[in-house]
C-alpha cells in the first residue's frame, strides 16, 4: 500500500477498474448506491474496487473467480448479475463460469449450486449467449 | 459426461488426479476416510476428485482457487490445510494464495479472511515457505 | 426467569413489546402466522418478544441492533423490513441504521451490506425519509 | 457402491428415484437444468437423486427431513418448494414439515424459520392442504 | 401450547426429555451452562428440550435427524458431539447417523460433510461402536 | 470521508482507534499479522479499525455489539475473544455481552449461542469476572 495515497485517488482507481469490469453503464449503477448513502459508495467504490480489484498478483478473471465463487457459497445471488456481466466483460468464457457453478455444487452443496445457476442463465439469456454442448 | 464410464473407472480417475494434488501421502489420508465409512470415501473420490476436479475448462488450479474461495466463505478452517497443500503442489504461488484471502476479506467479511490467514500461516511455516516483502 | 409465569402471560407481555415496536398493524401481521400454524405464531410472540425482546439490561434499541446486524450476517434479507420499521418506531436513527449496514460490510462482507443496503432505501422511501449528507 | 455401474445406469437409477418424488411434471423441471448445462444436469440425477436418494438406510421421507432441514438452515428457500412437494408426494404429513419448521426456528434461527414458513404456506394453499389445528 | 402451563412446569419437561436424550451426566452438563447464566440455562432446558424436544407429532429420533442436520449445515461441529450421543441413546443406529452425513455432502456441501464424519467417528471410537460394512 | 486523508493517515487513526479497544498489547498482536502479509496487516487497520470503528454516529460499544453479534452468526468463534476483551476494555458490561448471547440464541440458533457462551466463559474467567445473579 502507499502511504501517501489520498482517499481521492483510491476512489478514482477504483472508478477506472470498475469501468474496465462493467463499463460506464456498470460505474453509474455503483454511483446510485453512493447517492443514496455516500460514505457506503465511496467505501465500496475505494476499498472493494479501488484497493481490492485493482491489486497485482491477481487478474480481474481471477478476482471475479473468487467473488463469484464467494457469492455463490454464502447465497447471496442477489449480488450474481453484476458480477457474472463483468466477468464475461473481462474475458471468461461461459463454458468457465458454468464449472464454476458445477465445482461449487460438490463444495458449497447443491441447492447453492441450482440458485447459481438459474441466475446464470437469466444472464446468458440477456446477453444471447447460445452454448453448443458437444 | 461419459454413459458407459463405470464407478471403478470413476474412482481410478480421482485417485490419480489425487495424486497430482497431495501425492501418495494426501491419497492415503483420504483413503482413511474410506475405511472409517466406505461409501463417503468412495464418494469423495469417486465424485469430488473424479467427476469435478478432474474436468476439463478449469486447471487444478481455478479449482483450487474455487474451493479455498468457497472453504473461506462457509468458515471450514479445518479443511483449508488439504487443499492449501494441494494449491501450492499444483503451482499456486504463496502470493497468490494470500491475494485469495485478502479479496476474501472484503467479499465473505474479515473475519473469515483472519481465521484463514492464520491457517495459511501454519502451512506455510510447515513448508518453510518464506515471502520477502516489497 | 419467573417460575409461575404461564405461558399465557409470556405471550400477552410478548404482544404488548410487539405493540410498542411496530403498533397494531405489526401485531395483526404477527399474528397472521399464528392463523396458519398457532404453535409458531405463540412461540414467535411468547418466546421471541416476551422471553427476548422484553428482557431488561438491553434496551430495544440495542436488540433492534443486534437483530438486524444477525439479519444481515446470515442474508435473511426479508426479514429485515420488519425490524428495520421497528428500529425506526422505537427512536433509532436512519443515520444509525445505515451505519449498521456499512460496519457489516467490513465484518459480515459487503455482499450482504450492498442487499441488506437495498432493502434500507426501500423502507427509507416508504417512510419517506429524506437524509441529508454533509 | 457398485464397481461396475456405469453412469448411465446412475442417471437411470436417479430418474426412477426422481419420478417417485415428483412425477413425471418434476422429472421434466430437472431435464429442463440439463437442456441449458448437461453435465450439470446429468450430475443433479446421477449423483443427486441416484447415488444418494436412491441409498437404502434412510427412507425417501426421511431424506426429504434432512434435505428441507439443510435447505432452511442455509437459507436457500427459492429451493424448498420442490422438496417440501416431494416430501408431501412420498406420504410425509403436512403437520410433519411445519413441525421441521418449528423445529429449526430453534436451532437455526428463527428468521429462517418464518423465511421457510411463507413458503411452505405457498405450496400448502398450492395443493389445496387445510389444516385444522386443535 | 397449554396456556396456564408455567415456565418451572416447561424447565420441568425439559428436564425429563433430556433425562431420555443424554442421562444424568448429559443433564449436569447442561444444568453447568445454568450455573455461569441462569436465564440461558433456563432457556435452553425450557424451551429448547421443554418447549421444541417435548412435542409430538415427531418423535426425538426425527428431532435428532433435524438437529444433526442444522448443526452440519451452519457448521457448528463442537455441538454436534452431544446430539450425536443423543441420537445414538434414542435409538437411532450408527449407520443412520452415517448416512445423515453422506447425504448433507450433496447438500450442504463436502467440506461440512468431512468435518461433520471426523466428529462422528471420535464419537463412535469413544462408544466402542464398530461397523463391519459389506 | 475526507478525500485528501492519505493511507498513512487512515492507518494512524486505526492504531488511535485500536489503541482504546486493545490496549498495546492488542495493537502488538494486530501488528504480528502484518509482519506476516503487511498489505493485510495494513488494510486491517486503515480500513477496519481506520476507516470503520473509527466513524462517528455509532460509539464503539454499539459497534462491538455489532461485530460481536456477527461473529456469533457466522460462527467465527476463534475471533470473538479479541472483540469480548476490546467490548469490555472500552465499557461494555458483562451483563450485556451476556445478553447479546442469549439474543442471538433466538435469531442466530442456540448452537451458535452456546458455541459463544463457551468463549465468553473463558474470557470472563481469564479476567476474573464473577457476577451474581438475582
């Protein structure tokens, strides 16, 4: 971490990140949240996006990798649409976001699984994703 | 999915993908398990290391990277040491297993990420892994 | 705990704690489950608001703390409008409530804090609150 | 577990298993998860309802107690309208769920016991079940 | 619920079923819980072995099923020795409990299902109870 | 949130914040983390205890009684005796952690609650607390 960095620029990492993963679409939906409490937009925009996302070590596959699976685990499938978009936006493939929500039928357990899944498939719906299975 | 693969085939499958994960000794602990209750052994092997891990779209290691996600999510601490070892056999680096439990904090919470982050520390004292910081 | 104290009288002090927290409409809701399944709705209000909710050395406002910080920890976000009106109705302040949301996107993960956020705005609106951030 | 079962015979195994729990309308729900993701579709009736539903030791009903239990503990609701319909195919009484329900209000909460109580109102006025309390 | 039945007569029940469940030594440890919080120990004994054990319509088997399974599920593996003991001291047979957790490996997931076996086999150890499988 | 506050700064008000929970021998144990994973050791602090505990609106014991209550609902029983010793240093009373305990056991289930009560005994024996009930 640099010591000298200001919360404005953590922020404004974090809004570049974010338009990487979710477009300026995606940005101004996280914005809203900030309208209505600020200090939970700039929190989530600065910590989640700008000090998290942004990290090396890790790519923003990889990052969404683990939310995805996260979300899956503790049932929050409320949280899935925005997070399956910026995957697919970032360059996984639908073939690997459907093996994630399989691996996690065996770790998180199969009703998690089936939850994750029909929100999958709402998204791929939206966005036409046609999978041909050989 | 293959229709005429048998149960014994199933078995042998998880057991060498076993193999490249923890070795001789890591397939002979879950072996263990199998004597103590046969068909949770078998299952274990012939279903989680033969039918999920040892699928194609995903290496071992975004499995790896799953499980631990979903272990730290659902707090089974006791389980993470197995498959932290299995992270590292397959080529996980240490960083990156720490970057995992960090993104962890902000997505299932600190807590869970300070319950994990002491168990990585143990297995990384086990292996002598020793991570000079920028 | 009183030894004579019926379970008729831990339900009626159940009903008037109820009463205070969200008025007579809340009640009627209450006891609406009672109406499908009485032995439920008689423990809800005998156990969860007589024996609980009416105990001393915490006030209700702390109980309404603690009630939706275990809401939003275990993602039983429907559950939330209820005690999110009953904070209110009891003298918590929105700005008290919101900060109870942020707290818990450090310690319960911010998936849960951005849902449980969601279900704030929604009652916030209903109740017309307005807040006006520095 | 038999060595030589293939996985076809597991998939043929589970759809028998499937049609006693939910008829002809329920098996065709589950076809429908294997028209989007096969392979996930396959492994829900070969391993979910073939090698484990099938299992002898516990009777359907009583896996239907565990699996309702599992699903209100975890919250995972939107999953509990097939099995509390399953669970009422395979003979178990209405006033055996809602004392699941009851039950669990304990020993998970009861948050997630009204969550689950709403929905087992849903399917009971679905099916027509009245209940007359003494 | 009895109305005019009294908090000593629900302590009183809760007593006599837990004589059933865990004998004179499982009911001194509850009671110890009473000695360092009276109202918890009251509580527990009232209405978790009076109020929710006592009841009818499923017998202390099926409530054992229920309680293994929520204990499993949210991963409270230090509760589980009691019930287990519980639930072997009512008659539930080993294989049962086995069985139990195999099933909440597809459910709740198998990390759970591992943690849960390791508990019931140090149980079983400390029981003397040897299974000779098939 | 101030937007010129740099990452030093956010992390010297958590050492202040921390300081009055802790004491320095807490602020030491904290510090051994970053000795470990500094950028975790540094978010800990600048975001946990800079960014959250340190905010206006909720005092620290309000926000102990949050995090304790989170704890108790995710069952991170392992972290909660730093979060007892920190909620009692800062003026908390026995009696009400006691009864953040017997809350939960209603909202989060009596498994967590008892799994919690164990801690708490252990830490009010370690500090010889011994309270006399009514």
């Amino acid at each position: 971490m640099n010591p000298s960095q200001t919360n404005q620029e953590r922020y404004d990492t974090g809004i570049e990140t974010l338009k990487t993963m979710v477009g300026d679409h995606g940005v101004s939906m996280i914005k809203q949240i900030g309208e209505f409490f600020p200090d939970f937009g700039h929190t989530l925009i600065a910590f989640g996006f700008g000090d998290l996302y942004s990290r090396e070590t890790l790519s923003i596959q990889q990052r969404e990798t683990i939310t995805i699976t996260s979300l899956i685990t503790q049932g929050a499938m409320e949280q899935l649409p925005f997070h399956l978009h910026a995957a697919l936006n970032v360059g996984m493939r639908p073939e690997e976001i459907l093996e994630i929500v399989l691996h996690c039928g065996g770790y998180a357990g199969f009703p998690k699984a089936c939850g994750a899944l029909d929100v999958v498939r709402k998204v791929f719906q939206e966005r036409n994703i046609v999978l041909t299975h050989k």
